[in-house]
C-alpha cells in the first residue's frame, strides 16, 4: 500500500531525526563503543551528512514540491 504525502513526511521526519541523533552522538565522541565484548562503530559522520541532506531534500520536495520541481523561478515586475 503507497503512503500518502503526509505519511512519507512522517516517515521521513523520523528518520531524519535517527541520523541527526547518530551525528550527535559522533560528535560527542561515540564513534566506536563496546559493549559485553561486543564492538560496535556507527556509520562514516560524512556518510550521515549525506544521508541527512538527501533526507531534507525529499522533505522539501513533499512539502513544496512546485518550488523543487526546478532549479529555475518565473517572477514577474510591475509597472515597468
């Protein structure tokens, strides 16, 4: 079944803020932690920029999708 405009918003709204909390926690100096043995290293931090700028991309494509459609804008000046 296909979400609707709201639903991927949502969809991607959450999934942003996952990406924001690993950056976050990056930054903070959780790059790489162990735990019970068991080692566990998140993602490249510029892989997450990445996936984080292509996620409010998307985001700006649902939310005004007339205004990303192109890179181009029509505008019009009166009185001249």
């Amino acid at each position: 079944m296909a979400l609707t405009p709201e639903e991927q918003l949502i969809e991607l709204y959450e999934r942003r803020t996952e990406i924001q909390t690993a950056i976050s926690a990056i930054l903070g100096g959780a790059q790489e932690y162990s735990i019970n043995g068991r080692s566990l290293k998140r993602p490249d931090l510029g892989l997450l920029y990445k996936e984080r700028d292509r996620l409010d991309q998307e985001i700006r494509s649902l939310e005004a999708p007339e205004e990303s459609a192109s890179m181009f804008r029509r505008a019009y000046f009166e009185g001249r």
